[in-house]
C-alpha cells in the first residue's frame, strides 16, 4: 500500500519555484504548435535512406518477370476506364508486409497511410483493403511463378544446391472456428433452411412496389449474404464423400478390433466457414482447426524451394515424393537427398524413394513393446531391398551426421516465418487461398535472406 506524499508548506514551495527560476528567470520549453501552417518543400524519395531494406525489396521487384499479374488488366490504351494498380507496386507491398510480420490487408492499408517506407513504395498511388486482400489470393499461379523465379536464380548463381533438401510440415490455424463443425445432419437442415431463407427474399424482391428503396437495399444485402452462407454449406457437404472414403480405409486399416470400431462409428463433422480446413494436433498438445503448410528447405543454403498445403493431419500420408517433384521441377535439378521428421516414416514412401534413386533420412518409430527398444533398425526377414538399405542408412554414423541438418534447417526456416513473416493464422479461406499466403511468406523470405544476390 502506497502512502501519501507529505504536503509541502509554503516556504518549501516558494524556495523550489526560486530554484527552478533561477537567475534567467521563468523556464523557456518547446511546446508543440499543432495548429501552425506549414509550407515544406519535401521529395518522397529523400525520406528514406539509402540502405533501407524497402530499396532493396523494390529493386528486387522490378528485376521479377511480372506478366502473368498483368493478364486479368482490362485498362488498356484507347479504352475507357480507371487506370489499373500496377502490379509491382502491390508484390512490393504485400513481399515487404510478409518481411515485417504484416498478414492482414487492412493492417497494410493504414500502413499505407502512415509508414514512411510504405509511403515511399507507393509514392504516392492510393491502395485500400480490398484491392490489396483480392490481390494477394486472386494469383496463386503468378506467386508460385515469382518463387520460381528467385529459386532459379539463386541456383544460376550456384548459391541453391537442392541435392539434400529438409521437409517439413507446420500447421497453421485458419480463421474457422470450432464451434463451425457440424455433422452430416445437420448440415443438410442448414442446407434446406438456406435455401428456403433465399427463396423468401427473392419472393420479396419480385415485389418491389410494396417496399421502400432503403428497406429494398437492405433486402438485396441480406440475400446475398444468405446465398453466401448457403454456397458454404453446400461445398461443406461436397466434402463428406472424400471423408468418408479415408475413414473407410483407415478402419480397414486398423482392424475389426476395438480402434476399427472406434474409428467405423465416429461421425464426421466439417467446417460451414472452411469447408477444406480439419481440426489437426498443434505443436501446444491441443485440437485446432488448421491447414498443414508443407515447406522444403535446401539445407546448404536455408532457401525455401518448395511450398504446398495440405489439410491432412499427419505428414505420413504420400506427401514427400509431391514435394521432391516440386522442387525439382523448380530448379531443374535433382534431388538426391531428403530429410525428413519420424512423422513421415512409410513403407510405401521409402519404396518409392529407392525407385527415383532418392535417399531418404528419416528416423523409426519407437517400439511399442519395451524389449524391442533400440532394435527398430535391425533388419528382419521379409524387409524389402529398400527397407534394408534404408536401416542401413539410418544406423550407420555417416546418416545419424547427416539426419542431425534437418532440425538445424526446418526447424529455423519454421521460426523464421512464425516469428517474423506472420505465418501465425491464415484467415482466408481454402486451400488455395491458404497457399497464396504461404508462397508470399516463403518469398518475402528469399527476399530477406537473398536479396542482395539477386541485385546486379
């Protein structure tokens, strides 16, 4: 408990006003004249120095190959129209909001408005939410081909190897909330009383005369949005028939013991917000509803070479060999080498591996029973020509070296863009969408990283 200060008497105060006047008199202060008119005669380009990172990210922008944004522009010479965003203002914006932790479009607008350094990268061009938010998910195929185009020229310069490549999966939260899952059943009621909440607002609008302007407005607005909510239950639905098949295969899988039964009778819910997002184990223990972002990562270098999501729950479902093609379409070279976490450990995969002379670095998983702890490597009889080699590998010192660069790369690649690039929350909805925000991550961090190499 704070006590009271004791309350000076008159001499004190007047001895205190005596010093702080001193000889000169009262005190002279600055104080703000927010109300004062101001004439400056000020160049943009002067506000920012000369190695700010901005420069750089716009540099980079200009030396990119850009014509697949440009496509879709209808504003033309000769046509009437507004004039058209130019493209590498809006990738310079959005890669330097990726850099600074910047996933929200709104949040990049007022920065717009505000910030010295995006200030500068607009020069003066208006940008709002809207436009910014349809651009970054309007060009999943122009974003893939830009992380093309770094990746290449990072191999060009000999600085991306790509022949040992780090996988790794991160899951990311989606905007959908849990409470948004719902089973088969209900989501045909939802369906059905959509549809007929459509039907009762179009009846109403047919009958124009019998309604005020301002309260037909209000009308055409709610039925949009409950066509809106309607589409959204329908492509929920449109998801239950591929559930349905994995669950059938993962009882098949499991037996007609107690976890078949388990896995037969459990009732398959999906999101009325995300139809594509699943709830997934998080890195905290808990249940969320998430995509799985898979990212390859050459371990020479720390560049990202592959990028692509997912909405399985687990890693160990075929989604390495996607991966290695990825890349190696990107940098047209060959992956010799792939690193990966226990997670994705599958027969089948190692297999494949072997057929493509691909070697896999994946650790075994943990014995269940206690005597067999330490053994797993040990080769049995009835181990394929693959498994064996690949025991071999994993046993030896030379693999246990060589394993010990996928935590050293996937794992700093991953705090890089959770920390720093806002790879946090992905609120838009969709897999294609989520992949849009995923390729500007992992391009804004190529940019970060790589920048200067890229420059002349």
């Amino acid at each position: 408990m704070l006590l009271p200060l004791p309350e000076r008497s008159p001499e004190a105060k007047g001895e205190a006003e005596a010093e702080s006047e001193g000889p000169q008199g009262p005190l002279r202060l600055r104080q703000p004249q927010r109300n004062q008119t101001l004439l400056v005669a000020q160049c943009l380009d002067d506000v920012v120095v000369a190695d700010h990172p901005v420069r750089m990210v716009a540099a980079v922008v200009e030396r990119l190959e850009v014509s697949k944004f440009c496509k879709p522009i209808k504003a033309r010479e000769g046509v009437v129209g507004r004039d058209a965003t130019d493209p590498r203002l809006l990738i310079a914006l959005w890669l330097y909001a990726c850099i600074r932790g910047i996933g929200s479009a709104r949040e990049l607008a007022r920065r717009c408005e505000e910030s010295i350094p995006f200030r500068w990268l607009c020069g003066g061009v208006s940008v709002n939410h809207r436009l910014l938010s349809d651009f970054r998910t309007d060009h999943g195929e122009a974003v893939d081909d830009l992380l093309t185009q770094v990746i290449a020229s990072l191999v060009e310069q000999g600085l991306v190897q790509v022949s040992r490549i780090s996988q790794d999966g991160v899951r990311v939260r989606v905007g959908a909330g849990a409470a948004s899952f719902r089973r088969e059943e209900r989501l045909h009621k939802l369906l059905e009383e959509a549809k007929q909440h459509v039907e009762e607002l179009r009846r109403q609008l047919d009958a124009p005369e019998k309604m005020a302007a301002e309260k037909a407005q209000k009308v055409k607005a709610e039925k949009r949005r409950a066509e809106e909510k309607q589409k959204r239950v329908e492509r929920a639905l449109e998801q239950l028939p591929e559930l349905k098949e994995k669950q059938e295969k993962a009882a098949k899988r499991a037996g007609k013991g107690k976890c078949g039964d388990k896995i037969r009778n459990k009732e398959l819910r999906v999101s009325t917000t995300d139809a594509e997002a699943r709830v997934m184990k998080m890195a905290n223990g808990g249940f969320n509803p998430a995509l799985n972002v898979q990212l390859a990562t050459d371990t020479e270098s720390r560049a990202i070479v592959g990028v692509e999501v997912s909405n399985e729950g687990y890693d160990a479902a075929g989604l390495s060999a996607p991966m290695r093609q990825q890349v190696e379409e990107r940098t047209g070279k060959k992956v010799e080498e792939q690193l990966l976490d226990g997670g994705y450990l599958r027969t089948r995969d190692i297999e494949e591996a072997h057929e493509d002379k691909v070697k896999l670095y994946v650790p075994p998983k943990p014995a269940t029973k206690a005597e067999n702890r330490g053994r797993e490597l040990e080769i049995k009889r009835g181990d394929s020509e693959a498994v064996q080699e690949w025991k071999k590998r994993m046993a030896s010192a030379e693999g246990k070296e060589i394993y010990k660069q996928r935590a050293a790369t996937s794992e700093t690649v991953n705090g890089d863009l959770r920390t720093y690039r806002g790879l946090t929350q992905i609120l838009v909805r969709g897999m294609g969408k989520g992949k849009c925000v995923a390729l500007w991550c992992a391009l804004a961090y190529n940019v970060m990283h790589f920048g200067v190499k890229l420059l002349p």
